[in-house]
C-alpha cells in the first residue's frame, strides 16, 4: 500500500471514530432530555468500551504510518493531527459517558425544568462536531471558522440555563442533587463545544498556519 492509500484510510478512520463519539453525544443526550434510562446505560457498557478500542487503534495506526512512511511536512502534519484528534474524540466519548451517567441519575427524579435550551445546546453542539470533522476532510478552514464561532452561542445557553437552575434550587426546598445533575450536564455540553472548537483550531492552523487560540481572530 502506498503512503497516499494509507493517509487515506487514516483519514476515513477518523471519521469512522468520529461518527461513533457522535452517536454517544446524541444517545447520552436523548437518554437526557426523554429520561431513558436503557439508551443511556448502552453507552455506559457498551459505546464507551468501543471508543477506547478505536482511540487505541488509531494511536497505533498513525504511528505505524509515521514510522514506515516518514511522510513529508503537510501529511505528516496532518498525520499528527488525526492521532491528537483521536484523543480529543477519546475526551469527548467520555464526556458523552458521564451525561449517560447523569441521565440515569436523573431517571429517579420527578424534575420539573424546561429543556428546550439543552435541546438547543444538544443541536449545536453536535452541528459543530459534524462540521468541525467535515473541515478536517475538506482542509476548509472557513467551515472551521464557523465552528470556531459557533462556540460562543453554546456559552451563552450554559450560562443561561445554570442562572435558571440556580433560581429553582434558590427556590425550591428538598434534595439538591437533581438540579446539581442539571448543571452537570450543562457543563458537559459546554465541554464537548471547547474539545470541539480546538480541533477547528487545529485545522485553521493547519491549512492557514493561523494560530487562533483563545479566539484571537
């Protein structure tokens, strides 16, 4: 196989991974928002379980290709890009694992909380991570640009739904732990936007040679 094919299947491994680490953000979320506690305990004992093993064989795929091929500077950079993005994927199944975690949690509690800003914050969060991958495979950095971008939105939903889960607690009187499981959750999602801006970073940098972190537009 020659180093191009190889870049390739490389290329189309991340995506696979990446698309598992979707369906783990979207079932996590889903168990959520519908208190399903089955949905969610898939991820925990089985979807989490199938991350590690792609992480771990992507870590020793680009390797591997690194060691036998010893690309040139924009493959190799690219190559070095897929084995971080790896572990950011990694991060952000946990992530996805953890909400599943709380969403179980949240089963045994009659929570009374509107939840369509979660629902918003679920369809951003995994419209960046789509279109963050999307920028990888296309070197588009204006695509990343608008995850980049995208963040800010996510922030201000997390800021605004923890406000309203501070009043309910401030108002309410009984076990806190529900409305503590609320903002965990909100922060998790807040999580998987950073994790997924900073690869949208590292595709500006690495098609532009921008370096853009913290926002520096």
């Amino acid at each position: 196989m020659s180093a191009k094919e190889k870049f390739t299947d490389l290329k189309a491994e991340i995506i696979k991974y990446a698309t598992l680490v979707e369906e783990m953000v979207d079932k996590s979320l889903t168990a959520f928002l519908e208190k399903n506690k089955s949905l969610a305990e898939g991820v925990i004992e089985y979807d989490e379980r199938q991350a590690d093993i792609w992480e771990n064989k992507l870590d020793e795929a680009c390797i591997s290709f690194i060691a036998l091929y010893q690309p040139e500077a924009k493959v190799l950079r690219f190559a070095m890009m897929i084995y971080k993005m790896a572990g950011d994927l990694e991060r952000i199944g946990d992530i996805a694992t953890n909400i599943a975690k709380d969403a179980c949690s949240l089963c045994e509690y009659p929570v009374d909380f509107p939840l369509e800003k979660y629902e918003k914050m679920k369809k951003i969060s995994l419209q960046m991570l789509r279109q963050g991958m999307e920028a990888f495979v296309q070197e588009d950095p204006v695509k990343a640009m608008e995850v980049i971008r995208a963040d800010a939105e996510v922030n201000a939903l997390r800021d605004s739904i923890n406000h309203d889960l501070v009043e309910h607690m401030n108002k309410r009187e009984g076990d806190i732990l529900p409305w503590l499981l609320m903002l965990s959750v909100s922060r998790h999602l807040e999580k998987i936007a950073d994790i997924t801006t900073n690869i949208a970073e590292e595709v500006v940098y690495i098609t532009e040679g921008r370096v853009i972190k913290h926002h520096r537009l």
